[in-house]
C-alpha cells in the first residue's frame, strides 16, 4: 500500500509564498511519479507540477515560474515551492502517486491553501 501525507497550506496574502509537502510511504517504485494537482469547487482536479519520465520537472502554464516541484530521496518527500500566489491559486493541492504495476492512483488527504488580503 501507499500512503501520501501533504502538510503545509494555510493562508496567504497575494504576492506571498508558501510551501507544500508530501511525504510518501509503502511501496513507491520511484519518487518521479509523485505530482502536485489542485481542484477548486465545481472544477475538476488538474495537473499542477510534476516530473517527466526523465525526472526533469514539468507544470502547468499556469504556474509556470511561480511554482517549484523538487524531492527529497532520503525523505521519500516531494516539495512543492509556490511564490507570488495569486488569489486565482486559492484550492485544495493534492499530492498523487500512480503506481506503473498494478496501475493505480493514490491521493493524499488534500491540503487547503486560501490566498486572499
């Protein structure tokens, strides 16, 4: 089994920062599968960073030079680094691991984080 356990969210001033983590248990075959989605009500859950296959990181345009993924292996940990938020980053960040065999997808608990004056 595997376990996500995001930590890290709150409440931000636009133009602040925050840090997200998401630490990984169970059987992990590569932390490079671990990625950061987001989801705001009524709205389906996207794609907000991630790794290539190559371990290169990738994002959505959207957050695109604002937003930093990077990974501890020793911590089997995967960070999520946001700067200038906006209040248009306001949602709940889940952190997802897809496992290559039997493919299945795992989500952590969520985390909140609201940005707003």
């Amino acid at each position: 089994q595997v376990q996500l356990v995001e930590s890290g969210g709150g409440l931000v001033q636009p133009g602040g920062s925050l840090r997200l983590s998401c630490a990984a248990s169970g059987r992990i075959f590569s932390i490079n599968a671990i990625d950061w989605y987001r989801q705001t009500p009524g709205k389906e859950r996207g794609l907000v960073a991630g790794f290539t296959s190559g371990g290169s990181p990738t994002y959505a345009d959207s957050v695109k030079e604002r937003f930093t993924i990077s990974r501890d292996r020793t911590k089997n940990t995967v960070y999520l680094q946001m700067s200038s938020l906006k209040p248009e980053d306001t949602a709940v960040y889940y952190c997802h691991y897809r496992s290559p065999w039997p493919r299945n997808d795992y989500w952590g608990q969520g985390t909140q984080v609201t940005v707003s004056s």
